[in-house]
C-alpha cells in the first residue's frame, strides 16, 4: 500500500474522536437513543479505519484476534451474567428491580434499572466490537495465511509468488 501522510494524520486526529463519541452512546443509551449496538458498531468502525489506513498487520498488533476472540465471550458473559446474577437474587432472568434491593442500598445508585440496562449495554457493546472486528479480519485476511508471522498467499494462486 503506498504512504499517504494526509490521510494516516487525519486518522490519528479522528479516532480518539470516533471513540470518545462511541463512549458518549454507550453510557447514554438508557437516557436516549444509542446503547450497545450502535456503540459497539461505531467502536469497531474506529479499529477497522486503523486497519484501513495503517495495514492488517498494525490492527493484529493493537487488538490481537485472540484478545479479540476473549472480548467476544466475555460480552456474551457479561449480558447473561446480569440474567443469571438477578435469578440467584430471587428475581427473573433480567429482572432489573431485584438488584435495586441487593445491589444498590451501599452504591446509593438511582435504580436498579439504571444498573440492568447499563450491564447489558454494555455486553451488547462488547460483543458487537469484538465480532465486527473478526468480520474484518476475515475480510482482510481472506487468500493469506499467517507463516512465520509474515503474510504469504495461500493456494488461491496455485503455488505463485504473490506481488506485494
């Protein structure tokens, strides 16, 4: 890929802002529009411009697969471990009140709502960067396989010396 220094400075310049709004939709969520989903995808759009612009190999560094791979898990623990924590407090699954009895009296917290919802956005939210940032892995990646940490083609050139 050749060097365009324009456009790696302007990255440099827009993802801490790309990420700070992602944030402000995350911990906004329950008050309006926004929530996990939509952060998650907005936080996974600041990764994937990171990729873009400065290669495969410099995203792999900042967010390693397998780190990626964990985060996705533990989205997926964090939104059913708030279901499973509200049933062993004697409530339904995703009974949000029932931490508002057990949870808040010490953190002195508005309500257990608040608490629920922000737990599950905050899941969503992790699972939604995590499996987007595969989705381009998967993406860039496709026809390379990874040998000795460089990049070289895979059969899909049939034994050919890639051009690079």
């Amino acid at each position: 890929m050749k060097s365009f220094p324009i456009i790696r400075v302007i990255t440099k310049l827009l993802i801490p802002y790309i990420l700070l709004f992602a944030f402000y939709v995350q911990f906004h969520g329950d008050y309006g529009p926004g929530g996990g989903f939509q952060a998650g995808v907005i936080f996974a759009s600041a990764l994937i411009l990171y990729g873009l612009v400065f290669g495969l190999g410099s995203i792999k560094r900042v967010a390693p697969p397998i780190v990626i791979e964990k985060c996705m898990a533990l989205g997926v623990m964090v939104y059913a471990g708030t279901g499973v924590l509200t049933m062993a407090l004697g409530g339904k699954f995703l009974d949000y009140n029932v931490l508002e009895h057990h949870v808040l009296p010490s953190w002195h917290l508005p309500s257990g709502q608040h608490l629920g919802i922000f737990l599950v956005e905050m899941g969503v939210g992790i699972t939604v960067t995590s499996v987007m940032t595969m989705i381009f892995y998967a993406f860039a990646s496709r026809g390379r396989t990874e040998f000795n940490g460089s990049a070289t083609t895979s059969r899909a050139n049939h034994g050919r010396k890639s051009v690079r």
